[in-house]
C-alpha cells in the first residue's frame, strides 16, 4: 500500500460541471451534473458496461445522496435535488420515472444526506433546510438567514445545517439547540468526524474542527481559495476540494498530498469503502485515486494525467505578486524541495509552476502562468479592484446593476452571489453566468477540452484536446472476453455460516454443524479471499477448503446455503484446481446445479430460491475465467442445459437475469471459439425470449451480445433467423434508446446483412 494517492480510474459523460458525487452500491458510484442528469458508473476494471443515465430533473443537478440496500430496498436507492426544487428518489436500476418526489422547498436544492432507513435531510436556496421520512416532511428547519449549503444527520434525532450565512446550526428534534460561528464566509461543506466532532469548511478556505458541545478544536487552511467538500478516509484523514484545482489530504492537523487537477474547481470528493478518493469538477470528470497499487492506473494514463495537470494555465490572478524578474531559471528544479511547495521558474520566457512530489523526489509541473489584467486595466468597485465591472440591465426603466468580477473567479459562484445581494430570481443565475462567461473569453485561464461525449460510456484518457474529433465507436462483435462475478465481502459471508453453524450446534442438525478443525478452514478461506489476488501457501488447502464449502453449499440445508454458495463462486473464478474437483462421484458442475439448481427448493421463499439461484449462476460464469472450467462446461452443456433454460420463466428478480445473460454470453464467446454452430443454435430460443420479454437494459445489452457473438458462429445458417431477430432487435430499438444498445442492433444488423 502506497503512502500516496495515484490515478486510479478516469470517466467522462457530463457535458457539463460535475457537482456532486457519491458511493452506491457494490462497485457502482454515482455523479450529478449541471447538465441535469444523474449518472451510474461502474468502477470495476473488469465491467464493460461503465455508465447508466438517469435523467428525472429539469435544470441543473446540484445534490446526491444513497439509501443503502436493505430488505426493503435492496438495490439501495439513489436521491437527488436540484435546480427544479424537488427531490426525486429512484432505485438505481430503473431508469424512467422516480418512485418517489418530495415536494416542498421553494429553492434549488443544492444538499443531501440520507441514512440506511431512508431518513434524508435536504437544504436549499430557499434558506430551509427539511427533515423527510416515511417520504414525507418531518421537520422544517428555519433559522439561517442564506442559502442552506450543507446537511448532515447526526442520529435519528439531531442534525447540522450549515449555511451562506457563515453559521452552521444543531438540530434536536427539529429544534435550533447550538449555533457555531467562526467561518469568515458561505459554509460549504460538514463531515462527522466521531460522536464527539465534526468538522467544516467553507469559502474562507479554512476547515475547522468542532465538537458538539461548541468549542472550536482546530483550523487547518493551506490558501485563500474557496473549500467545497469534505469527506473523510478510515485512518481518520480529512480530505477537502475546492477552488484552487486541487484535493486535499490532511492528516494530524498538516496537509500531506495535495492532487492537482487540470479543472478550475473540484466542487466534490468523497471516499469508497475501499478508502479510494472519487472527485467531480468543473471540467466534467469523475476520476477516482488510490493509494493501492492493484487499482492504480497503467503508466501511461498515469502521464497522461499528468500532463493534462502540466499543460493547465495558471491565472496571475491565482498568484501572490509574482515579480517575472526575480523569477529563478530551470537550475531551481536541481533543489530538493519540501512536500507540495510549489515554486515558480522561468523558461525559454514562459513562467512555470512546479510542485514537489514527495513520493518522487522530484518536482511536478502544474501549470504555466498567463498573464491577465493588470493593475493598470483593473477597475474599482466599492473601494476593491476588479478585472471587470459590467453593467447588467435588468429591467426597463432601471439603472443598470454592477456586476464585479476578477477572472480568477466561478463564474456560477459570482453569478450567484450578484443574485443575493440583489434578491433576484435564482432564474437568472444561467443568464448572467454565460454572460460572464461569453464576455471574458479573450483571457487565457485553461486549456480544458470543450470535447465532452455526453454518451460516451467508456474511460476519460487524460490529456485529449478540443481539436481532436471523437474516434469512431469501436466493434463490439464477435466479443472474445469472458465476463466473471468477482466481488465478495468474504467476512459477511463468514458470519453467517457461524451464525447458521450456531442454530445447528442447538438443534437436531448438530451432525452438521462444523468441528473445530472446520472453523480454522473457514478462517483460512477468509485470509485467502479478502485479497482479491489472495493464494493459499499449497494446493491441498485449496483441495481442503473446497470439501468444506462442499458441505456447506449441498450438505447445509437448502436455506442455509447461500454463503458457501457465494465462497465457491469466488474458487470457480480463482483456482484452476476447482475445475477438476471432485466430491465422491460428483463433478464441480453437479455440486453447483445441487447447491441452487436442485428440484429441493420449493419448500421455500422466493428469496431463498432467488439467492442461490443466483450465486449458482455466476459459479457456472466464473468457471469461463479457467481453461480447465471452460473444458468441463463444454462437456456438461447438455445437464447444464436442462436446468438453466427454464430459470427465466420462473423467477423475474433483476440479479438472477444478470447472472443468466452473462451466463449466455460467455456460452456464446466458447461456441465462437469452437466454431460449434449446433450447440450455439440451442441458446438462440432462450436468447429471443429475453429480448423479447424483458425490460432491463443491462440484461438486454449483454444478451445483445450473446446474440451478435452467436451469429458470428452460425454464418450462413443465421439467415435462418433474420425476419426474427429484425423484429425483436426493433423492439429492443424502441424500447430502449440507450446509444450503447443503439449501436449494438445496428452492429447486429450489419453482420444480418453481411
């Protein structure tokens, strides 16, 4: 594990500002945007589907939060708040109308803080913040005199607003019981820190430490740039964003990494469970930074990154005074420098900014710094200078207002500032930001490309320009990588086979119940598999393990099988010796069809049914990761056969259709492989019905794929099927406008008509 936070993982897909990001679930993170959508983004390396678009909001998006899955939602569920005042509440994996609204503020909503039990606070322009439970208000908090800019739900009865009034306020039961001063100027941002402290920052560009009594406990600032959120890592580092491009990681008081970004403002950052740093900026990017060095990204993007930082112009605005003059030359990068000092040198006439990297030993570039307006340009406006004062009429028959500005500024922030201090309507806050924007062209302040792909679902490569046009899609079909389940909270799982193993040792079933020698075994498992590349020192404790999880996944009681259901998943994906296992007579393939396939399960819920059919199937879709599973599923197709084909009839639950069409996917890429059209032409039916029937584009997509594969395998015998798959792709077409699934027909009709 690294010392330092290194690019991990970059996406592109907002045509405008990210203003917010934040964790769902399993490795789905989700942004919102001034573009007016909410965006999923599949964080996991090995996905090949990287983003849904969920567009429920008319104007700008400015507010996220995530109720975690539970039993009563278990696909968790996404809240957002924006520009229109309301707050649409949605699982993540419906993609047409909210399944709640909450109406009520009469402002942009511009934050949101939910918990596991779906209670949300929400703050907004209309100086308020509310309380909403059961969907419905609870309290509504009224005593800042400015825009609620931050919320947070301490428990179930108190909560911290802090405001563009400075302030920020403890909420007992919806009722004002402390009020904590010492921000200069607009709270942006609040984080929990313990039961005890919570911390702040705001546009003074300080982070304080409060505890909940009222004592200020610490201030760390670094500059005057503006801070915009907070969040915070397991080791109990603060991490802070804002204004100045950059994030920070503060730690003991002192900041210890600052990540420069080519982007004006990082307005949001927040840390993954995995204690990843996801940022949202002004330059409409998600990137995501690590301090381990499986998830860091390649050599290349890495440089990429940094270059895309280096080439960033830097405002002199930005900077205390420099004298050009006094500068040192490029003999100044020879000096060892002290962590993230920057210093500014002159090259070949360009003035540079360089920061030293620790971790390196070296100094980074930055930036370059361009010149703006002088002093002798600059214009005053109520005793300060400003690079403009622009008349705004507002209104015929009214002098026109002033509007002051230095190029160093947000243009939004400004905007919006202009329009509290003249109590207009907030639908002006477009109007006069493009203004602003339009009117200050001429100075040079980056070099952030203007080329945004709002459908592209694939990974940001640093350093692309605004001239380069966008390269043609590339073909999906025949696709040739096998696709695999590989996430598991091994610990959870543990758990619950000591608890099942605790009702066994009291009851009739103590025969089954684990020796002592057993529960080392699981112990060994779950130090194997918390590391997602963990090994065991020998291949007998892989041989070992496996006769345990036997016993748990097929021995166990039908309702008491899904955690040894989900360990052997995870063997099937990571050890070639699962392949060739054998338990008495019974082959890999028959152990997973008995662990959740079996005729034995009628007997109970649903749920039960649902779950181990499920981990079932991605054992089967793991075991395409070996050539070993790839060999033994070829010659068990027919017994696989018989019991997955009906499964789709049977239960309609979102997670078994993923795992079934990935399951036909990767049977599609092996019948492509071996050139086998008979047994490909067996999945055809089962394919059509799926497109025919369902209505979710996930599982359309990878049956989509299955399908292209399929007809690569079949040549001329697919025109046997093409009035049908024309239908059926039309229908998908229609139901489904995703660019994605677009394509995807259109590339299937190609090969059709080929």
């Amino acid at each position: 594990m690294s010392q330092f936070y290194v690019l991990s993982q970059s996406f592109v897909g907002h045509s405008q500002d990210v203003k917010v990001v934040c964790e769902g679930s399993e490795s789905l993170i989700f942004s919102a945007s001034r573009d007016g959508t909410v965006r999923s983004w599949n964080i996991s390396k090995e996905s090949t589907i990287k983003s849904n678009i969920y567009s429920m909001h008319s104007g700008y998006v400015n507010s996220l939060a995530f109720i975690k899955c539970s039993e009563k939602y278990p696909n968790g569920l996404i809240v957002s708040g924006g520009q229109d005042k309301l707050i649409a509440v949605y699982d993540p994996y419906k993609y047409i109308e909210p399944d709640y609204v909450l109406i009520g503020h009469q402002g942009n909503v511009c934050a949101l803080h939910a918990t596991e039990n779906a209670m949300i606070i929400s703050g907004s322009w209309d100086k308020t913040a509310k309380v909403w439970k059961n969907w419905k208000c609870l309290y509504t908090l009224e005593g800042h005199t400015a825009a609620v800019w931050t919320v947070l739900i301490v428990d179930e009865n108190r909560f911290l607003t802090g405001s563009a009034d400075k302030t920020i306020i403890l909420w007992l039961d919806g009722i004002q019981v402390a009020l904590f001063k010492g921000h200069t100027d607009c709270v942006r941002s609040i984080c929990k820190i313990s039961d005890t402290e919570f911390s702040s920052c705001g546009n003074d560009g300080v982070i304080r430490i409060w505890s909940f009594s009222g004592e200020q406990i610490l201030e760390m600032t670094s500059g005057r740039s503006f801070m915009y959120s907070l969040s915070m890592l397991s080791t109990k580092e603060l991490i802070s964003s804002g204004e100045d491009r950059s994030v920070k990681i503060w730690k003991d008081g002192k900041c210890v990494q600052t990540i420069i970004h080519p982007a004006v403002s990082i307005w949001s950052v927040t840390v993954l469970k995995n204690d990843d740093i996801v940022t949202g900026g002004s330059d409409g990017i998600i990137r995501i930074f690590t301090r381990d060095k499986e998830r860091m990204a390649s050599e290349e993007e890495i440089y990429e990154f940094n270059k895309s930082v280096a080439s960033y112009k830097i405002s002199t605005n930005n900077l205390d005074h420099i004298n050009k003059e006094k500068l040192p030359g490029i003999e100044a990068l020879q000096k060892e420098g002290k962590k993230n000092q920057v210093i500014m040198i002159k090259a070949n006439n360009i003035i540079e900014a360089y920061q030293w990297n620790i971790s390196k030993m070296a100094w980074d570039k930055v930036g370059e710094v361009v010149d703006v307006a002088t002093p002798s340009q600059k214009q005053v406006y109520n005793g300060q200078e400003y690079d403009y004062v622009f008349d705004v009429d507002i209104a015929e028959g009214l002098p026109p207002l002033k509007l002051p500005y230095n190029v160093n500024q947000n243009p939004y922030e400004v905007a919006y500032q202009f329009i509290q201090n003249h109590q207009l309507s907030i639908d002006y806050l477009d109007k006069i930001a493009k203004f602003i924007q339009e009117n200050t062209k001429r100075i040079e302040i980056g070099e952030q490309s203007s080329f945004i792909d709002p459908y592209s679902t694939g990974r940001y490569i640093p350093g692309r320009s605004c001239s380069e046009s966008s390269e043609p899609s590339k073909k999906i079909l025949p696709h040739t990588s096998f696709l695999s389940f590989k996430q598991i909270n091994i610990f959870g799982s543990i758990q619950k086979c000591m608890e099942f193993n605790s009702i066994f040792e009291k009851s009739e079933h103590k025969n089954i119940s684990l020796n002592p020698e057993e529960v080392l075994t699981l112990e060994t498992i779950a130090e194997c598999l918390k590391d997602p590349k963990g090994k065991f020192p020998a291949k007998n404790m892989v041989l070992d393990s496996l006769d345990l999880i036997v016993k748990l996944a097929n021995i166990w009681p039908y309702d008491k099988r899904f955690p040894g259901l989900d360990m052997l998943r995870i063997f099937c994906e990571r050890f070639e010796e699962t392949s060739s296992y054998k338990y008495g007579v019974k082959s890999i393939i028959d152990i997973i069809i008995e662990g959740g396939l079996s005729n034995d399960s009628l007997a109970f819920s649903e749920k039960i049914i649902g779950n181990n059919i499920m981990l079932s199937l991605k054992a089967l879709v793991n075991l395409f990761e070996k050539d070993s599973g790839r060999k033994i599923l070829y010659q068990n197709l027919e017994k696989i056969k018989t019991k997955i084909f009906n499964i789709y009839n049977i239960l309609f639950d979102r997670n078994i259709k993923i795992a079934l069409s990935t399951l036909y996917l990767n049977f599609s890429i092996l019948f492509y492989q071996q050139s086998s059209a008979q047994n490909a032409i067996n999945f055809i039916e089962p394919i059509f019905q799926i497109l025919s029937e369902d209505n979710d584009s996930e599982c359309i997509y990878r049956t989509l794929v299955a399908l292209g594969t399929i007809l690569y395998t079949l040549k001329k015998s697919k025109y046997i099927y093409i009035d049908r798959i024309e239908m059926i792709t039309q229908k998908c077409k229609n139901n489904f406008k995703e660019l994605r699934i677009v394509s995807l027909i259109n590339e299937i009709s190609e090969i059709l008509h080929s």
